[in-house]
C-alpha cells in the first residue's frame, strides 16, 4: 500500500472498525476512529497487513456516524 493521505479512511483489519487519518510523517502514521473512541499510531511498514483502504462509496458521511457506536457501511449494516 502506498502511503494513505491525510483523510484517508482505512479500515482496522482486526476489528473492521474505520480510522480517518490524522497525520503522515516519514516513519509513522497517525489515525482516528471515526466514532472518537480510539486513535492509533503505527509504523508504515505494518500498515499493509492492519489496515485495508476503503472507498468511499463503502462509507457513510461522518455526520450520519457521529452518534453510532459502530461504524456503518451504506447499505446499513453494522461493521
């Protein structure tokens, strides 16, 4: 994976949870859980094999997911 851009949603491979992203620096990255629960620094190099990028399409507006408890894809369904 190439690295993600500042916004990017990702989503957690352990969790299916999405994280927004913060910050990209030269040996780390910085995300958000979309719901405010979590926020989580990692390496570049494990980013391939814990997080997964999602389009767009896949996720609803962050307005819609303020007040949710888990991340929501657009069809409706619970992660």
């Amino acid at each position: 994976m190439t690295s993600p851009k500042t916004g990017e949603i990702l989503k957690y491979q352990r969790t299916g949870g999405l994280f927004e992203v913060k910050k990209v620096t030269n040996e780390f990255i910085i995300l958000y859980a979309r719901d405010g629960s979590s926020q989580i620094m990692t390496g570049k190099g494990s980013l391939d094999f814990l997080f997964a990028r999602v389009s767009q399409i896949e996720t609803t507006p962050k307005e819609l997911t303020a007040g949710s408890k888990y991340p929501v894809f657009a069809g409706g369904l619970p992660v």
